[in-house]
C-alpha cells in the first residue's frame, strides 16, 4: 500500500519526518542511528559469510547449555544460565542437538560459523531444546536469499516439488524426498513428533521447508548414515512431551568409531537402557560407549526413599528425567569411558560441586558435571577416555 503524498499527506507524516530527521543526525561520539544499522547489518552480512572451521580430524561435543528446563523460564542470577542445546562436530559434519533458549547467541560465542552445520537434530518440543530452531531457520534462509539460491542450487523444479509430496505421503516419514530421487542437498532436520507438531506454522512456509531435508525421528530408528563415517540410531526416552510422551527420543552416534550417547530427558527405566543396546548395536558399536551425557533434570527428595528401605524404584525414581538414581544406574549399566550429567537443575547450583565429589569418588567412570561450553574432545587417532576442555573466556560477554 503507498503512503498518500501531497495534499492528502496524513497529519502525521511531518512529525515521522521530523523523528527520522533527528535521528539520523550523528550524536557527539559520531554515531547516529543509520551508523547502528549499517554495522549490525554488516555484522550479520559478516557471519552469514564465515567460512567453515571444522576440520576433518576432529570429533567433539560442545556444551552449549546450561542447567534444566526451568532456566530460564523462572528468574535466574546467572547470566550464563541460558543456552539449550549442543554441537558436536563429527568430523568435518557439524550437528546441531536441541537447540533451545539461548542456543544461538551461545553457538555464536564459538568459533564456529553458521555453514559448520550439516544436520539438526531435535529429541522433543520442549523449549529449552527447540526454542531457537525458528531462528535458525531464519538465519539459513537470509544466508540463501543473500546467495540467491538454495543451499547453492537452483529451486526445485514443480516436478520435482510433486514427486516429493508423492513420496512424503507414501512413506510418513520423509516430506521432502531424498537425495535418490536426484534432489539437491539440503540439510536434514531431524524432528521428533513433537517438535515437528510444534513447528509446522513457521516450518511449512515454502522458502524454509526448500532448506531442508525434513525427517521425521521416531525412537527406535537407525542405523540412519548422516556421512560415510557418521552413524545415528535413536531409542526412546520417558518424557512427558505434552502432546504425549511416546515420541521423545535418546541419541546414539558413531562418529569413525566414537561412540557417544544422549539420553535425552528420560526417566530411568530397564526398556531405556535396553533401547540403548538396541541403538549402539545400529550403529555398530557393540557395548562401547566413549562418552554418555546424561540428563539429572535435578535430584528429587522422593530418591531419598531408597535410604530408608524402601527399595521399590517405582516410588522413588524422578520419572521425567534421570535423577541421581538414574545418572548412577546408567553410568553402572552402559561403563563409558566419561560420563557428562547435563540439563542440571539450577536450584543445585550450590552444591555442585559436592555431588560431583561424590560421584567421582563412588562409581569408576570419570564423571564431570556439564557447564556452558565446555568442549569435550574424542581424538580419532586415539580410543582413550575423552578430555574436557573448559572454555571460561567465552562466558564473557561480547565487546
Ligand atoms: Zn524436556
């Protein structure tokens, strides 16, 4: 709609005028409010730009989180309390997991770029792990639009569009075709139900869903090949997803013969452990787990039940997440070689460092408690324990 002009100028207009006329005088420091955009704009310009940084030789996970689901949905103190999600560089394929509050300013504290990621992974629709997907999206369509074609390849042909729609309601389980059909690369995005459920405003609008490769996950998939040394197999966690609580998943990724395990938000239950054996057989990993992160969620007051006799785990366990029963059952059950607890409840912030003291000194695998972007390497030349690399100077805030 054209703004009138001239006569029928609405009153307004002179004072519109008036306000952008003020602003875009400079101030005394010579900025002004046009010198502000330009330079966030360049900014963005800038990081859609970034060239890659993964090196094939690499295999590590990257903590991008901190704390439970709670953070920061309840008022915290920590500034660096936010942040939903990982990354984990599988050699030179980079792999976004949950990608909730906080995820994005967090990645950008790194020295990754925006073309480091290869696939999206999402376990359920909870925020604090799909918060920041939509962003994402968004930051992937600017980067397109500004290289003025899809992922470096002209959009899909209306043939191709329809063989695609054909294939999605054959199969249920793939709504944009695969690369057999003689599709372009996109990148896959794994979603659980949930989170695609969730997601579908924003996810079907065309120019987005031609970025990628949609998939849906279900627990119990694999051996899934993400690239000729990368393997991913799903099991099925016990969450309440609010929808349901059939769909939630746990992850088990090969990367060239490192084998890590995510538990995903799960309550400790026999089946999630034997999902677990199922998935690490799927990706050829016998019983090997190098690295297991495992999700506390917090630890509840009913646990303590198992002190006083009453052995039934039923009563006492934290159904929605591990809990410090479930951590210490899955450590026992599956030895890896580290074991990171991860999505801490914040209100356990006091006495962290207590429960990693005891951790450590009563079960035989090495456990560290997970804090923001600590970055947990697994050399491929090697078959050692892992080694955490704790990145303080990234906590700061950008100059
Ligand atoms: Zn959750």
């Amino acid at each position: 709609m054209n703004i009138p002009v001239g006569k029928s100028d609405p009153e307004w207009l002179p004072i519109a005028r008036r306000v952008l006329e003020r602003l875009q005088k400079r101030g005394d420091d010579g900025s002004s409010v046009c010198t502000v955009i330009e330079h966030a704009e360049r900014h963005l310009k800038d990081a859609l730009k970034r060239r890659r940084k993964l090196g094939a030789a690499e295999c590590c996970f990257e903590i991008l989180r901190q704390y439970s689901s709670w953070t920061p949905l309840l008022v915290s103190h920590d500034r660096n309390a936010v942040g939903g999600g990982y990354f984990f560089c599988a050699k030179d394929y980079g792999i976004v997991i949950d990608p909730g509050h906080g995820f994005l300013s967090n990645f950008c504290k790194t020295p990754h770029a925006l073309s480091d990621i290869n696939a999206i992974v999402v376990t359920h629709l909870h925020t604090d792990h799909l918060q920041d997907l939509e962003s994402l999206a968004n930051l992937f369509r600017i980067q397109n639009r500004a290289a003025n074609k899809p992922n470096g390849h002209e959009p899909p042909s209306q043939v191709i569009r329809i063989s695609r729609e054909i294939h999605a309601t054959l199969t249920g389980t793939n709504l944009s075709g695969e690369s057999s059909l003689g599709i372009p690369y996109r990148k896959p995005l794994f979603l659980n139900t949930g989170a695609l459920v969730k997601s579908m405003p924003w996810l079907f609008n065309e120019e987005i869903r031609n970025l990628f490769d949609l998939r849906i996950l279900n627990p119990g998939d694999g051996p899934i090949q993400l690239t000729d040394d990368v393997v991913l197999a799903t099991f099925r966690a016990e969450h309440d997803e609010l929808i349901d609580n059939r769909y939630c998943l746990g992850l088990v990724f090969n990367c060239a013969g490192r084998v890590v395990v995510i538990s995903g938000d799960t309550g400790w239950y026999p089946e999630v452990t034997e999902g677990i054996r199922r998935a690490l057989k799927m990706v050829n990993a016998g019983d090997r787990v190098d690295l297991l992160v495992a999700h506390l969620g917090s630890i509840k007051a009913s646990e303590f039940a198992l002190l006083n006799g009453d052995l039934s785990l039923g009563s006492s366990r934290y159904k929605t997440h591990l809990g410090i029963i479930g951590v210490c059952a899955l450590i026992e059950e599956l030895n890896p070689k580290l074991c990171v607890v991860s999505e801490i409840g914040e209100e356990l912030a006091p006495v962290l460092k207590d429960i990693g003291k005891v951790l450590n000194e009563e079960l035989k695998t090495q456990v560290h408690l997970a804090d923001v972007f600590d970055q947990i390497d697994l050399p491929l030349s090697s078959t050692g324990v892992p080694t955490i690399v704790a990145r303080p100077q990234l906590k700061l805030p950008h100059a």
